[in-house]
C-alpha cells in the first residue's frame, strides 16, 4: 500500500525537532499527577477510536482483528501501567546522604541523587506491531512517564493506523492543556529522514524496534554527531531453543505440538520466534522431527505484514536452504499466494553449523533451523557461536537441569530472557521483563524495551550538592512530600 503522506524533508525535521525541544521546557515541569492523567487519557482516547482503529490496522498489515485487538489492549495497559509508576514514584531513585559535618579528618557534604530526564526522544515505529511498539506503543508511553517529548516516525507499512492513534493523542494533548508539541508525528521511507532525526540537534535519545542493519545505521548516525546519543535498537534474534535428552523422550509429541505453534505463531513475524533449535542427536530427536513435520505440514499460509518482509523471508530462507549441509525437513503443504508464507523446518549439523555464519542469521518468519549436534560439548559450542540473544529457552526435566550444569551457567551470558519450559513467543509486561540482550539482539544489553524499567532509557542521575532544601526537587526535598520510597542513609524509608 502506498503511502499517502509527505514526506518531512530535512528541515521540516530541524523544526519539529527544535519544538519538541522548547516543550520539553514546559512538559518536564509537569507534575506527577498531571503526567500520570496525561499517559491514562491517551489510553482512553485510543480506546475511543473503537473498531474503525482496528479495522484499519488489519487492512494496512494483514494482521487479524483478534490479534490487533489484543495487541490494542496491551498498549493501553503500558500506558497504563507507567502512571501508576508515576504515581508510585520510587523508579525516580530519590537517594539521600546526609552530612555528617563533625566527620573527621573532611565533613561529609549533603548529596542527594535522582533520575532526570534527558530530553526529546526519537521513535521509529515498528512494521510487526502497530500499536505496542509503534505510535503510542513502550517507546513512546516509557518517554512521556520520564518527562521527555517524543517525536515518532511512523512506519510506512502502517502509516494510516500510526495518524489515527497520533490523532488519539492530540485529544488527550489538548484534554489535559499539556504543550501542543510534546507529541509531534511525522512520516518518512527514506534513508535521509531516519538520519536528520537522529542527528537533529535537539534529539537527546532515539528508541527503533526492526532489523539489525536498521538499528546499526541509527547508532552509526549517532556516532558521527558531534555530541553522541543514546541509541536503544532492539535489533534481530534467534532466540535459541535447547532440547535435553530426558525431556526429549519423555515428551517428545507435546513439545513438537508446541513449538510448532510457536514457530508459526503470527507467521513468525515476532522478534522473539523460536528460528534455532538445538539438541544432541538421539532416536528421541528423530520422533520430535516426525511429530514436528506433521504440524508444519498442517499449518495454513497467511499473508505477512507487507510486501517487503515477504521478499525478504523468501530471499532468506531460500540463501539457507541452498547452503551446504542444510536439508529441508517440512515445508507446509498448502500452496501460498500473494504474500503468504510457507512455514520452513530446516536441519544442518552442528559441524556445518559453526563453520558457516550464514545460517547464524534471522530468517524472520515461520523459520526455523535444527542443529543436531553430537554432543553436549558441540551443543555448547553452537551456542557460544550465535552471539547475543534476547531470549534463550531450556526444554528439559529436573534431572535434565542436574546433569547439564555447565550449559545451564553459560545461559545468562546469551541472552536478557531465560525460559524454561515454555515458548519465547509473548512478552509479558512487568516489572520483572527484560526485552533486551547483548548484541546484536540490542544496542546496549543494560536495558528493558518491556516494562516499567524501560523508562531508564530515557532519564540520566543527577547529584545535588549542599543545597537549601527549598531549592530541592521535591522528590529529594527532607519533607518528602511527593511521599515515595527514598533511600535515606542507606535505609529505604518513606
């Protein structure tokens, strides 16, 4: 579908820019609760648009309404869920030390610590979540709880849905008499718009959710600024899934029947599909492979997002399939048209594996790769070769964890998400969440996409020293009238 909408030329994005910049004056001095109400009816007015959002949505990604409704939903609830951090409000990390003039041989001063934010915020929606990661999605949502404006690019493969919801903010912009430009919207497919707002003199963080080669470029153009930015890209994985001997025979049907839903799942077009499958090659393996293939088979064709994701899984899965050593094990059987995917079970050896970076790669879609290994030792080195990951699943028993300690430890240091015993597929959004992982799942492994901690990406510590109390932020204040939880002495108190 084409896109509509002009695209903002370079200076048009200088502009936007520099607002956004003159409302982060106004919008950070916002209090909690006018924040808080800000992020709640931005939810509401989403939630006004009803139907004709969603109806929308699915006509420009081919999304079904079902699953845009869900993913609708959990927008709403991140929202949500960061004014009810607000309003908590220990994520601010108020931290207090107080003086200790008589200490001897030097006084201690007073120093008081918090989190501030660091100004406006740059983010590019996402192709394969038009409402979660795009528009008023984690970026944006996270950005506005910190105190910083947010300027998104809207994807192209969704352009109409992502004015719709903008169009929702507004509202809640002018309901709750918040700066006219603390939100600002803007659409652009060439290289050239991504650069300039990222290298826009005003642009203090960028947030991106897509391809690693995308998500480099970001951070590359950072590099080259004068002054650097915080660039978080949550990037490409294949969130390796790992399955030991006990479990393998003891389950080898279910587990099959799960993850041939979870391969298949959305057709594949999420960050955390299972797309490498490890295990020690047994009689066990070939029983999952059989009852595996039989549910590939089964699954129906459905269109993907857009045309260029479908171009790119062929190419992709075809350059994998056409590699030595690498052999087709199913192939749905059903005949696809248009751009509908054929879900793809592939197999190589874990020698062939390692001696080729290629098959390391995303295949983004209903892919996936098993690497039979000969045993624990290659297995181990088949992992330490795929890099980071932004999530890594065991598949096993309780006497499967006891007798493989050495390829449970190496796990943290794959992956920001371990699972065990379950699918990658779904993200929940907690407190306890990590979307991210060491590169090149991301860009920089020490933060959350998911989650209230996903706002501190957007906020840095700043220290105040010695100052009149009236003079403090009221979050360090010694009333604390805010009343959050404080570290005061190295002991939490309210």
């Amino acid at each position: 579908m084409a896109n509509p909408f002009k695209e903002a030329s370079v200076d048009e994005i200088n502009q936007v820019m520099k607002r956004s910049y003159a409302a982060f004056g106004i919008y950070r001095k916002k209090s909690i609760e006018e924040k808080s109400i800000f992020l709640d009816t931005i939810a509401q007015e989403i939630e006004a648009l009803g139907d004709v959002l969603l109806q929308k949505a699915s006509e420009e990604t081919n999304l079904p309404i079902a699953r845009l409704a869900g993913e609708r939903a959990r927008t709403t609830g991140q929202l949500r869920m960061f004014a009810t951090m607000l309003r908590e409000g220990s994520w601010i990390e108020a931290t207090i030390d107080t003086a200790q003039p008589e200490r001897a041989p030097l006084p201690k001063p007073d120093l008081r610590k918090m989190l501030i934010p660091l100004g406006p915020v740059v983010v590019f929606g996402a192709s394969n979540f038009p409402f979660a990661y795009s528009t008023a999605g984690g970026d944006t949502s996270s950005a506005l709880a910190a105190g910083c404006p947010v300027v998104v690019k809207a994807h192209p493969a969704h352009a109409e849905t992502s004015e719709m919801v903008y169009g929702a903010i507004k509202k809640a912009i002018a309901a709750c008499h918040m700066p006219a430009h603390v939100f600002q919207h803007v659409h652009g497919t060439s290289f050239e718009s991504g650069k300039a707002l990222v290298q826009a003199e005003h642009t203090a963080a960028v947030g991106f959710t897509g391809s690693t080669a995308g998500g480099k470029a970001l951070f590359e153009y950072s590099a080259q600024r004068e002054n650097p930015i915080p660039v978080f890209s949550e990037m490409g994985s294949i969130n390796p899934v790992i399955f030991l001997p006990d479990t393998l025979q003891k389950n080898t049907a279910d587990l099959a029947t799960q993850y041939a839903g979870s391969i298949t799942l959305g057709m594949g077009q999420f960050c955390t599909n299972p797309g490498l499958m490890l295990a020690v090659d047994s009689p066990a393996l070939h029983d999952f492979l059989e009852h595996l293939s039989t549910g590939i088979k089964a699954v129906q064709p459905a269109k993907m997002l857009h045309a260029g994701i479908h171009t790119a899984y062929q190419k992709k899965s075809t350059a994998a399939l056409k590699q030595d050593g690498v052999t087709l094990v199913q192939q749905a059987e059903a005949t696809a048209h248009d751009i509908e995917a054929l879900p793809i079970i592939a197999q190589v050896s874990g020698e062939t594996f390692l001696q080729n970076p290629l098959l390391h790669e995303e295949v983004f879609g209903p892919y996936s790769l098993l690497v039979s290994c000969r045993d624990e030792q290659e297995l181990i080195a088949v992992l330490k070769s795929v890099s980071g990951q932004l999530t890594t699943t065991i598949m096993g028993t309780e006497k499967d964890l006891t007798d493989h300690p050495e390829l449970i430890d190496l796990l943290p240091s794959i992956a920001g998400r371990i699972l065990f015993n379950g699918v990658p597929t779904g993200v929940e959004v907690c407190a306890s969440m990590v979307h991210g992982g060491p590169s090149p799942a991301t860009t920089d492994s020490r933060f959350t996409a998911v989650g209230i901690n996903a706002v501190k990406r957007w906020v840095r510590p700043v220290c105040y020293q010695n100052w009149p109390d009236s003079q403090l932020p009221l979050a360090l204040q010694n009333a604390n009238p805010l009343n959050i939880w404080r570290m005061v002495d190295n002991a939490w108190k309210r």
